[in-house]
C-alpha cells in the first residue's frame, strides 16, 4: 500500500483535531502540531470539509473542528477523501480487472488484499488513536515477526 504524503498529512491533522476534544484549531496550529506546510494543510482541510469530515469557522472564533465524533470517524474515511479509493490497479477497481490464463488469480489477491486494508482502515477510528487504544487484533498484526522490518529477499 502506498500512503500519499496528501493522506499521511490529512490523518495527522484529523488526529490533532480529535485530540483537541471539539474545540476549534486554526490551520496554523494544526500546521505547528503536526510540522505540515501550511498551504499544503490548507488545500486538505477544504477536501476534508467537502467530505463532510471536518466542519470550519471563519473570524476570530474561528477554525477547524471534527464534523463527528472521533468515534465515527475511521481512517479509511480520511483516506478516501484525500486520496480516493484504498486500491485500485492501473485506476480500476480490482473487481472489474479482467485477467487471463495463468495471472487469472492475481485478481482475487487483489480483492483480498483490498479486504485487509478495509478492515484496519475501517476499523480504527481516530478516536482509537487519540485514546492510544488501538484493536487487539491491529495491534496483534503489528507485533508479528516482520512486521517493522524491510523483507530483503
């Protein structure tokens, strides 16, 4: 799976926004909390607003609040709104590959491989992360040998 850096930004900054417990934080702060480039954050609080994920406030009272609860609110909700869907191959859903002879079961590694990614993704909320309270099972996988290293061979 690769995570664009649009993505990786947009869930530092939903983290930073459910960690905040519904107060309003101005982009500059998410900006300094997280080290992300301003104008950068900018353009992904407006994508995040247009998915209804983060609500906004312009003037003095102004900012940047979750649109609901951080326990309703997974992952692969932000993921989607940055980056559109969590796998597609050559920008096809993996359903909709037609593959023949020998590669035809390297479309249902692709489906399978969409499903894992979906039940973590979907799965952890931001509320999760915040609390630090990750699922036994995510943290499970995680702990497994191999898991933090690069394969080699």
């Amino acid at each position: 799976m690769h995570l664009s850096a649009r993505a990786d930004y947009a869930l530092r900054a939903a983290i930073e926004l459910a960690a905040s417990e519904g107060g309003h934080v101005t982009s500059e702060q998410l900006a300094r909390a997280q080290q992300i480039p301003a104008k950068f954050l900018e353009a992904i609080l407006t994508q995040l607003r247009r998915a209804g994920l983060v609500r906004s406030q312009r003037g003095p009272e102004g900012g940047f609040w979750l649109a609901r609860p951080a326990e309703e609110i997974s992952l692969a909700d932000i993921i989607r709104a940055i980056d559109g869907p969590l796998l597609g191959v050559r920008g096809e859903r993996p359903e909709d590959l037609g593959y023949v002879g020998s590669a035809e079961p390297l479309k249902t590694v692709w489906i399978a491989l969409r499903a894992n990614e979906r039940a973590i993704l979907e799965e952890v909320s931001l509320a999760h992360l915040v609390k630090g309270e990750l699922p036994d099972w995510v943290r499970e996988l995680a702990e497994r040998p191999g898991s933090w290293g690069a394969r080699t061979s």
